[in-house]
C-alpha cells in the first residue's frame, strides 16, 4: 500500500477531530461564549424574550395535566404523565427563549473567568430581568388559562391538582428539593453542544427526570403558584416564603453553586486567561 501524502494525513486529522467528541475545556467555552453572547444583549430582547419563556413553560404544566385527566388511574400513570413537564422546556430551549435557571451557569461561567464588579454587576442585571420577565409571563398565562374559556373545563382540576402539590411543600423540603433541578438544568446546558442533534432527546430525558423524581423548578412552579394566586387559593407570603424563595435558591445553588463551580473546577488550570 502506497504511503498516504501529507494532503490525505492532513485531510483524516481533521476527520478524526470532527468525530470527536468535545471535550470538557471546549465545552466550557461553547457555553462561556453563550453566556457572553447573553450578556451582550439589548434588556429589550432580554424582556421579551423572558416573558416569553415564562408564557411558554406553562405547557409543563397543561401538558402533565393533560396526561393526569385522560390517562386511567393506574400505577404507571404517573411515569408516563411526566412525559407531559418536558413539553414546556422543549419548547423554552430549543426555541432559544431566556430561562432564568439556564442562566445560572451560562452567564456564571464568564464571570469566573473574568471575576470582577462590573461582569458581576453585569450578571445580576440579567438575572434580575429574566426572572422578573418569566414570572410576569407565567402571571400572564395563568390568567387567560383561570379566567378565560381558553382551556377545556376537564382539564382545570388536574392543574390546580398539580400546582397545590408543587407549592404544598415545607419551605426547607422545596429548598431540597430545588438543588437537584437546577443540577439538572445546568447539566442539559452543559451537555447540549455535545448532542449533536440529539438535543430534543436529552432535554426530554432529563426535564422528564424533574418531574419524576419530585423536584421543583422556580420558573415552572412560578405559572403553578400563580394559577393559584389568581384564583384566590394562594396567598402572596405564603407563595413566596413557601414556594418561591426557597426554591429559587434552591436552583441557583444546584446550578451555580455546585454544577457550574464543578465544571469550572475541572478546567481552569487549562483555560488561557
């Protein structure tokens, strides 16, 4: 066999790189620049775009309840009927929609590379206004679905179902039980350059493993604690200091705290400063 010619060598090398999966350093900077690239942007965009997220993962909601009204009442119920908290965050992530615990590690990440007031300032501006702008979008969903015809009757008492359990917890166990949710997100964040078209499937896995393993998210939880906050079930101390406080840092600590400072950890003895 004739010796290959430095043309074809070079021409595999790069075959050989682009079947590779990416390691951990690149993977770091493909979601950095991301949260560089969110960072950059207008607080006009960042507010449409947050109310939007916040609108659309109401379909977590509808679509568990949708599952929870037409499927028996059997055993296995319930693992099918996760399926349906997946739909909201399919459509938030691949839509490329502002969702505030996907922030808590791609905006975090520049930030440990270039630590300083001014990106922490620049930051806490973006958390400040997506959070804001999702909870305003849940507020907005929730009305239309509990004060308009826009949902069929049959479907209302399996929501307020599912939004009395998900507020219903002990502020310490929604605490608890936000830490590995916001792991989990920040995990799909972490995982999705790596996908390589399977992305649609890892966000189903894993938002479906939320649900599943009883966990509380902030932003979804947020469209539950406000359909029972305007329909006079819910008052506003009570969601917050329950619910929305201790949730809240339950996220940030599961996806700032533990996620995003493990991956950080793992490589920046090789990042160029």
């Amino acid at each position: 066999m004739a010796p290959k010619s430095r043309k074809e060598k070079d021409k595999e090398d790069r075959s050989i790189e682009s079947a590779k999966s990416l390691g951990a350093k690149l993977i770091f900077e493909v979601v950095r620049r991301e949260g560089d690239e969110e960072l950059e942007r207008p607080i006009r965009s960042l507010i449409w775009s947050g109310v939007a997220a916040g609108i659309m993962i109401s379909l977590s909601v509808l679509g568990e309840a949708i599952f929870r009204t037409y499927l028996p009442d059997t055993p296995w119920r319930p693992l099918l009927e996760n399926l349906g908290y997946s739909l909201g965050f399919l459509v938030v992530i691949l839509g490329g929609m502002q969702l505030f615990t996907e922030n808590t590690i791609t905006t975090v990440l520049p930030l440990m590379s270039r630590p300083g007031w001014r990106m922490l300032g620049r930051v806490a501006r973006l958390w400040a206004v997506v959070l804001t702008t999702n909870v305003i979008g849940a507020f907005a969903i929730a009305i239309l679905y509990a004060h308009t015809p826009a949902l069929p009757s049959e479907l209302m008492p399996a929501m307020m179902e599912l939004s009395h359990h998900a507020t219903g917890m002990p502020a310490g166990q929604s605490f608890f039980r936000a830490i590995p949710a916001g792991v989990i997100v920040a995990a799909i964040v972490w995982m999705l350059p790596n996908s390589e078209g399977f992305g649609f499937w890892v966000i189903l896995t894993f938002t479906w493993l939320i649900a599943a393993g009883d966990f509380t998210h902030v932003v979804a939880g947020s469209v539950e604690m406000a359909l029972l906050m305007v329909t006079g079930q819910l008052a506003l101390w009570p969601a917050l200091s329950g619910f929305f406080i201790p949730v809240l840092a339950g996220n940030v600590v599961g996806g700032t705290v533990i996620f995003a400072l493990i991956t950080y950890g793992q490589v920046r003895h090789e990042l160029k400063h």
